[in-house]
C-alpha cells in the first residue's frame, strides 16, 4: 500500500450519508461518532422498513434518497456456533446484502463507500500478525469459512468497482469488535459478549462454577466499537486504495485471559472450567495494523476499560439489547 494513498480528503458534513446496519453495533456506533462530527444528514433504515436482501427495495431507497455517502455495516454476523450450525445462511444472506447494496449505490453514482468485512477473511494459518498481503493466500478457517467468503466476496467487488468505474471506494477489515449495543444472545453471540453474560448470570444466581467453551488458549484482539467507528471516519476522509485496510489494536489475550478480565469486571470469584470438546476456532487472530497506524490512526480505548464500559452497559440495558 502506499504512502500516496493517504492522503486528506475531507467529507462534506453536511451531504447525505447512509449508514447500512445503523442498529447494529458497528452502525450505530458510526451513527454516533458521525453525530458528533458535526454530520447533519445521516440516514438509516431499519431491518423491518429495508430489507437489503430485498433488490427491488434497495434499488427503490437508493433512487428516493440518493445518498452521497455510504458506510456497509450491515451483515448478518454470529459466533462459532452460529457460524458453524447456519453456513448457507452467513453464505447467501450476506452476499445478497452486499452485492444489492453496492450494486444500487453504483447505479446512483454514491461518491464514497465503506465497506466493513472481518479479520476472518485470513486463511487459518497464515503468519502471525495478519498483513493485508496475506488474503488469499491460504485455507480459511472451516467454522466460519461461509462467513469469510461473503467478506472476501464484497472486498473483490469494491475492488472491481474500482477498476471499472473509478469509483473512491474502500474497504476496513476490523479485528474482534465489542461494546454498546452488542449481541449477547446464547446462541447468536461473539466469545466476549458470551462471557459477559455466562459470568454475570453466574454472579446473579450465586453460581460457584462456570464452564467456558474451548480450551481456553486460543489468542485474540479485541477493538472497542467506539474505537471502530473513529477508524472508519479516518479511513474515509483519509484513504482512497484498492486494498482492505486492517483495524485494530495490534496486540492480543489469551481466551482464558479474557474470562479473567470479565470475571474482574462483573465481580465472579468462583471457579473457572474449559470444556475442550469445544471448538477453538483458529488458533491466533492478531491484526497488523502498521499501514494504520503509520497514517497517523491508533485506539484510545484499553481492553479492561472497555469490558467494563461494556459490562456497565449490559447491566443497565438488560431486558433492551439483543438476547
């Protein structure tokens, strides 16, 4: 990547930016950080009144509202369980969501878009910490392959609407992303929501005993959504190339490491068990986010501030979020 392709480019605050996945919670953190910087025309649609798997509704919105901006938060998005139980779902939904949302955007000349994909884009063992370089390079890791190929999928069509029609759009691969708004459902959930719930509800019922999936030592990074939402305003205003950029923190936890931090923050003292029968997932996921970070963009947020700004908001929300 090189150095030219970052180069300031400041948005218009006052043009229209639709924000896909805005109730979700990379959208809605991006919704939030939007407002704060000053944009004044933000729009968003609901699962229920926009259905982007519905081609006929996309293309209808886009040609109602024209946006001028484009940030693709939407996805249907899930845990190893989810992943590995419903692969055709991940598979065919988000390309569905993908392909009609850029294909409209494209038909009404959008100027900017972002398109967010997931470090599970990398193969499963490829050299520690993941380079942009490496996508392709490798098998992919089979709880979740459906999933990455979709990604992998909208990374290649931002690439060729690139090449074919000159457009200035642009792709952000985050690491583990967590924070308000998450999905802490039992089924639905990611490993850090899971065991904010697992352990809070061991706190609430006096359990003494809580049972972790996996082995406990898989390694991987984690960015507050808050964090997530700053890089995708920088990217946007700052980056116009052909590769995904990667975001993150650039350093990681061990699984079991982790629960340790929740258990601190939600206040369990009981005991902590690894049921090994359970899948893992790849081994590592760290980010390098050199190319980032030599932009001039880096994460505010810690890992123990965060989990408990997210443990704080868990409790106080309980019985609204996604559960």
């Amino acid at each position: 990547m090189e150095a030219s392709e970052f180069t300031p480019r400041p948005l218009d605050r006052s043009a229209k930016i639709y924000v896909a996945g805005h109730r979700g919670l990379v959208g809605s953190a991006i919704w939030r950080k939007l407002e704060a910087e000053g944009f004044r025309n933000i729009i968003g649609r609901s699962s229920s009144e926009l259905d982007l798997k519905d081609r006929g509704a996309v293309f209808d919105f886009f040609e109602s509202e024209k946006p001028e901006y484009v940030v693709l938060a939407a996805a249907k998005v899930g845990g190893i369980l989810a992943n590995n139980t419903y692969p055709a779902d991940f598979l065919s939904e988000n390309l569905q969501i993908q392909v009609n949302t850029m294909d409209a955007a494209l038909v009404n000349d959008v100027e900017r878009l972002l398109f967010l994909g997931s470090s599970c884009i990398y193969p499963q063992m490829a050299p520690q910490p993941l380079k942009e370089e490496y996508l392709l390079t490798g098998h992919l890791e089979p709880t979740n392959d459906s999933y990455a190929i979709a990604k992998i999928a909208g990374i290649l069509q931002v690439q060729a609407i690139r090449r074919q029609h000159d457009k200035s759009w642009i792709s952000a691969m985050p690491t583990n992303l967590y924070g308000p708004g998450d999905n802490f459902s039992p089924q639905g959930s990611h490993v850090l929501p899971a065991l904010i719930r697992r352990y809070d509800e061991a706190v609430q019922n006096g359990a003494t005993s809580v049972t972790n999936w996996g082995s406990g030592t898989p390694l991987r990074e984690f960015l507050h959504v808050d964090d997530m939402a700053s890089a995708c305003l920088f990217l946007l205003e700052n980056y116009d190339g052909p590769d995904q950029v990667n975001v993150g923190v650039g350093s990681d936890v061990t699984i079991k490491e982790l629960s340790e931090i929740v258990a601190r923050s939600v206040g369990y003292k009981g005991a902590m068990e690894w049921d090994s029968t359970k899948p893992d997932g790849t081994p590592r996921k760290l980010m390098d986010i050199s190319k980032l970070a030599e932009a001039g963009w880096t994460a505010q947020i810690g890992l123990c501030e965060g989990i408990q700004q997210t443990v704080d908001w868990f409790r106080a929300n309980q019985g609204t979020f996604r559960s």
